[in-house]
C-alpha cells in the first residue's frame, strides 16, 4: 500500500491538482462572501445610526410654530408640571405657543410649547430624576426604569450618579457616573458617561464597548426623536425632558454644583411688568384662554399672595387656585391676581 500510494497519486495528479485548486477556490469564496456579510451587516448598522441621527437633529426643537403667541415673565417662581416635575427661575423668560390655531389655551397642557427665551433654570437632582422617570425613559418599551439621580464632586467637578434597573433578559440593577456637557450641534443636554456597574459590584465600562452590549442596544430608543444614544453619551433634546406642555428652546450652557444644575437658554429677551411684585407671573400680549374666559391682547399679572418663598405655580393645576385667589379687573384690558401656591 505505501508503494501503490504514490503510484495512485501520480496517475491522478490532475485530479488531485483541479480538487486542490476547487477546494481553496470555494474556501476564498466563503470567507469572502462571510466578509461581504459582515462589511453589509456593518454597513447597515452604521446607515441606522447615521439615520437616526439625522432624524435627531431634523427634529430641531429650538424652532416653534410659526406664531408670535403669549409672552410669559416669571420672578422667583417654582414652575411646575407635577410635584416631581419643575423648574427654579429667578429670572426667566418664555413664550407660549399654540400648536395649532392662534389662542393659547392654557387648560390644554398639550395644545401649546413653552419656546424658552433668555433664562437660567435651576434643576434640583431630584427634579432630574423625576424628568428621567417621567419623560425620558417614560414610553412604550423603555428598557430602563427607577432611576435615581444624585450629585457628588469627583475631581474637582460635580459628577451625574445614575442608578436604576436596565432590561437583558432580566431586570438587572445598574449604575452609572456622568458628567454633563452641551452638543451645540445637535441642541442636546449631554450625559457623558465614564463608568458603568452591573449589579451592583461587577465593572461594564469596557462591556457596553462591545457591540451585543452597546448603549444604543441595550436603551430602546423614544418614538419622538427626543433622545439618542452615541458612544458613551445619552443625548436628550430639550422638549424630551418635561411632560406636556413640552419645553423647546436653544440650550447656551449647563454648569452643576452641589445644589443642583443649572441649564442656561439663549434667546430674545421678555419684559417685566411695572409692578413692585417679587414673585410673580406675568402674560403679555397674544390671544389666551382660561376656561371660558379669552383676551385677545394678553394682560395678566399673577402674583404671589405668600411672597416670603418661592411662588409655586403649577401649569397644569393652576384653575384649582383660582377659587382662592383674589381677582381684580380694573379696567377691559388686564387682570390682576394675587394667588396662593398651586
């Protein structure tokens, strides 16, 4: 047999030649073909991404409705949506805007946007927390929930902790360290995030790095376009970070200490009343109603009947103080109101 052998092979050397040469042939063929795979499977990963991030930012909050609407002034107040949901403003400024139609109708939170105009807002973490809960992560297949949100100095800066439960397979508790930053580019509220932990102890920095475990797999992305995933940064739109009536507007800076974050918005500035008030809201100009009730040129001052803090005015329940509010009209062309906390 090991005299045949070479025999056999050199009678077939053609046949042994041709199979060699179909063999590495189909073998080339394979991986080539897996490589096309994988450079197509790529590629449309990264025709996704780029998709969604153009969607992102032709979603550009910081344009309102074609509309003048109702100038809005505020002193000192705490603008609310809910009791988890509000703003800090001693000095801000925004402007109402109708979706549809020219009258700002204030007892529909959804029919109208605050357009953010030249102001600094002061956003306790708690408060934070509360947007993240109820606006951010809060719609249909949201793979995070229960966040908590807390403040604390690392490196001379004040770091983002976020904690809560994140969904693979199983709910499994997560945290996260943060620092916050704004993209001009894309009018987003930045968090930029260093360090990661899975259950408590076991370190993923490096994990979501891979791509089964990428941020932009493992968080659903919001049907609104409100907020993206790119890299390690979780990027939220403005309007995406309040419940109705949504907040839009074009964000300056962010800056945080110990007492919280404070969001700085660009923007023309708004009038105040001639008023010796500290604390109030005032609404100049524009068509608005309020129940059963419509000006046609704007002209309420709202002020603050227990003015030793700040006035807590909700844009939500703000009928429910009416009753115990003081009313005056002194004339067909404004109203005054001196309001109790909402």
């Amino acid at each position: 047999m090991a005299i045949a052998c070479p025999t056999w092979v050199k009678r077939h050397s053609r046949l042994l030649t041709c199979s060699t040469f179909l063999l590495l042939l189909a073998a080339i063929v394979g991986e080539g073909f897996i490589i096309w795979q994988q450079g197509m499977a790529h590629q449309a990963a990264e025709d996704q991404s780029a998709k969604l991030l153009n969607a992102f930012l032709a979603r550009d909050t910081a344009q309102a409705p074609n509309h003048p609407g109702v100038d809005v002034r505020l002193q000192n107040v705490r603008f609310k949506w809910s009791n988890q949901v509000y703003i800090d403003a001693p000095n801000m400024a925004i402007r109402a805007v109708p979706l549809q139609g020219d009258v700002v109708n204030f007892d529909q939170p959804g029919s109208f946007v605050l357009t953010m105009q030249q102001a600094t807002v002061h956003l306790a973490p708690a408060v934070l927390e509360g947007m993240l809960n109820e606006s951010v992560f809060n719609y249909p297949h949201s793979k995070v929930r229960g966040l908590r949100v807390t403040l604390r100095p690392e490196g001379g800066r004040q770091a983002l902790i976020m904690s809560g439960q994140v969904r693979m397979l199983a709910w499994i508790p997560f945290s996260m360290v943060s620092y916050l930053t704004v993209d001009h580019q894309t009018n987003t509220l930045v968090m930029n995030i260093t360090r990661m932990k899975v259950l408590g102890f076991i370190p993923a920095t490096k994990l979501v790095r891979l791509e089964p475990f990428q941020l932009e797999k493992i968080i659903a992305l919001p049907p609104n376009n409100s907020m993206i995933v790119r890299g390690n940064q979780i990027m939220v739109k403005p309007f995406g970070l309040f419940p109705p009536p949504r907040v839009i507007g074009t964000i300056a800076s962010v800056t945080t200490d110990e007492s919280g974050i404070r969001l700085a918005f660009a923007g023309q500035a708004i009038a105040a009343p001639q008023s010796d008030a500290r604390n109030y809201v005032y609404l100049r100009g524009g068509r608005a109603q309020f129940g059963h009730f419509e000006m046609l040129d704007t002209d309420v001052l709202i002020t603050d009947k227990n003015p030793g803090n700040l006035f807590g005015f909700s844009v939500v329940n703000y009928a429910a103080a009416v009753a115990r509010s003081d009313i005056e009209v002194h004339d067909t062309r404004s109203v005054r109101v001196s309001m109790p906390d909402s």
